[in-house]
C-alpha cells in the first residue's frame, strides 16, 4: 500500500524528467481507436446460484445481469419456489437457465418414467416454461460415460419438452473439458436425430484463464458452428461458469476478491472466447453469495466494483483495442459526454508498466483519472500525466500490478 502511494504522490514528476514514450523496460502498449467503433457493448455478467430473497435490488440492478443458471440453488433461498426464482431473475432482466439434471435424475432406467419427470417440472412453472432455457444435465463429460449414454438423454429431454411446446428453447452440454471436437461430435448427432440446440455453453473453472486457448480447445471458434449448423437453430454461445475457486492465488487475493482476473476474464469472454452471455462459477460457502464479490451480509467487496463499472457499460460504444497480452486485457468504450472509459486488468506474475494510447480522439482530454481494485483494500486513486504525440493521447501505469484491476477514464475538454 505503501509504494502505491508513494507512486500516486511522485507520478507527475517522475514522469516530468522522462518523455512519456521512455522507459528502461518497454511497456505493454495498449492501442485504442476511439474512431473504431464496434457496436454496443453487452456485458457478459451472470452467475450460478447464489439467488436470495435477501439479496437488495441495490445491489443486483447496477450489474446488469444477463443470465443466472440456476437448477437447485432456489431451494430454502426463495420463498416462492421455482416459480418465484423464475420471475425474480425475469424481472432482474436476465434469462434463467435451468439445470434439470439438478432435480430430475439423470440415470434413469426407464426412459417413460423419465420424459414424465421432465414434463411434470415443466408443469411447476406453466407460461415460464417458454422463457426458461433448459439444460438437461451439468458437465456430461463428467457424469456419462461413455458420452453417448448423454447422447441418449438428451434426445429423450429434448423429446418431452418438445412435446409441451415445440418452442421450448434447450441448452447442449456445458462441458467441463471443452473442445471444438467435442462439440462437433454432439452437433453431428443432434442433426442425425433431427434435434436442436439452441445454446451452446461451456465451463472453464480453472485459474489460468489462458488454459482452454494453450490445451488448444479453440473456444473462440464455436461460433462457427451457428453457420455450418442452421439446422440445429443455435442461437448463442455461453460460457455459464468461469473461474477459479475461493483459496488461490494468494491468501492475501483469494479469488473472491480477486480484481485483475475478473478484469482480465471480461476481456477473455468478449474478445477471445467470443461468447454471448456468462455465469461466474459457484465454489460453495463464501462464494456462494454473488460468486464471492459480497459477503454473507451483502457488503460488497473491491471486486464488486469491478463487476458493476463493467455492467454499466451496457449500451456504451466497445472501441477497437489492440495489444492485449495472455494476461493483461483492457476492455474501452466511449463513456458518457464524450469520454473514454478503460478497464484494464492483470494476472502477470510481476510488475508491468502499461501505456495506452489512444488515436482519433475529437478533442484534448482535460483529465484523466485511475482507480486501482485490489484485495481487500479499499479502491485507491492514482494521478496519472498525458501527453499528445503524433496526433495521439498517451499516458502511462508504470507498475501495473498482478491480481489488480484499473480503471482509466479520460474526460474531453468541452
């Protein structure tokens, strides 16, 4: 904490004796076309259980929930039931997906006895049924195997809701181990047995966010299959659970509290992975309450903010940003009276001086303010310089720290 603000303090004239493009170590350069326009950003915030009657509206509205994957977590947690959970998470403006292997047994042994079970749950919650986005079973890969037994079912689920209404939307395996193969193979089968799969989705609860990419499951290229697959009338990709558990990296950042990943797992799913919507991964106790970014009174945590200044750029313009490293990713979009908002986060292991340079920019910037998100701790902020060069606005983070995330916005002069 100390040397932050030590930093914060000596900033302007470290900078003052050095041109801002000098440095003893060269800096990741982050490279934003405020011109660069690419479309209305939708923030990909859900998460996975952790729905209450105690959980205030104050704190749910300002993240702009768009899915909540929901199967048995309502039980003792919403006083209304299924029906009430439906209609709250509705209400919220998100989509629920419900896991039906959650209540319903997955390894049945009479497929009569099955298809009536599923009918039944849709019977719980009547006209909903058509909202709710249903997923037969979480994980397959983990629990069928081989994977045809899933195969099986799900040709059996998707038979029974069909039956109730022919436009029951319903969800392909979330694999625990994705793979463009795996998901292939599924997509071969559905369209042998004249089936459908509205929404593909996927896991990934591993701590390096990087890993899916490195394993080379080629994530980013499941969009292809909306094309190749038109038959099947798929809709989105999602990825309904991500992230590490609650005891890793550190003790002093446990992922609960874990700023930078959060930040850099927004940049992975927008730009890398290319999903629709997604679901932060539940790990139990602490966790459980909004995946761990409140705690068990409700009192946000640092990464909390995190979570509501990226939902509140819902609507903003997302601006072509290039120079991203595996593990620092920076998310720009233009702000309200024409200013630029940055989110910046980073898992590198050490310390990394980052410039962000933005071209195209209408008018001289009059300020530009950074908040740090890190731990525990309180949001710091930090005075950072500019300069203009060639025609571009650059500023510099000369220790961008691992496990922090950071929020950079620049305010025009009128």
């Amino acid at each position: 904490m100390a040397r932050r603000c030590m930093l914060g303090c000596c900033l302007i004239s470290v900078l003052a004796a050095l041109p801002l493009w000098a440095a003893d170590v060269a800096p990741v350069l982050i490279s934003i076309d405020y011109a660069g326009d690419l479309g209305k950003v939708s923030p990909r915030v859900g998460f996975l259980g952790g729905l209450r009657d105690g959980t205030p509206e104050e704190l749910l509205r300002p993240l702009n929930i768009s899915l909540w994957r929901i199967g048995h977590q309502f039980r003792g947690r919403v006083a209304g039931g299924l029906p009430a959970a439906v209609d709250r998470v509705e209400a919220l403006g998100a989509s629920y997906k419900l896991v039906i292997s959650d209540l319903v047994k997955s390894q049945p042994t009479d497929w009569n006895v099955y298809e009536a079970d599923v009918k039944k749950l849709l019977g719980q919650v009547g006209p909903r049924a058509k909202r709710i986005i249903w997923e037969p079973v979480n994980e397959p890969d983990l629990s069928h195997k081989p994977i045809e037994k899933y195969y099986e079912l799900y040709a059996h689920a998707f038979k029974a809701l069909r039956e109730v209404d022919p436009e029951l939307q319903i969800c392909g395996p979330s694999f625990a181990f994705p793979s463009y193969e795996k998901y292939q193979a599924f997509l071969n089968f559905c369209r042998e047995r004249k089936l459908e799969c509205n929404y593909l989705a996927w896991h990934h609860a591993g701590w390096d966010v990087q890993t899916p990419e490195k394993k080379g499951a080629k994530l980013g290229r499941l969009r292809e299959f909306i094309d190749t697959y038109k038959d099947l009338k798929i809709r989105e990709v999602n990825c309904d659970e991500w992230g590490g558990g609650p005891d890793k990296p550190t003790r002093e950042n446990p992922g609960r509290l874990n700023a930078g990943l959060a930040a850099v797992w927004f940049y992975y799913l927008e730009n890398v992975y290319k999903v629709d919507r997604a679901c932060r991964a539940n790990w139990g106790k602490e966790d459980d309450y909004l995946g761990g970014i409140v705690d068990q009174e409700h009192r946000p945590h640092p990464v909390y903010e995190v979570y509501r200044i990226y939902a509140q750029t819902k609507g903003q313009t997302r601006l072509d940003t290039k120079g991203c490293t595996g593990t620092i990713g920076a998310l720009a979009s233009k702000g309200s009276a024409g200013g630029l908002e940055v989110l910046l986060g980073s898992i590198d292991k050490g310390t990394q001086a980052v410039t962000i340079e933005v071209a195209n920019l209408p008018q001289a910037a009059s300020s530009v303010e950074v908040k740090v998100f890190a731990g525990k701790a309180k949001p710091e902020t930090i005075t950072a310089a500019m300069e203009r060069r060639d025609g571009k606005l650059r500023i510099v983070l000369p220790k961008v720290e691992t496990d922090r995330a950071y929020y950079v916005t620049m305010v025009s002069k009128k």
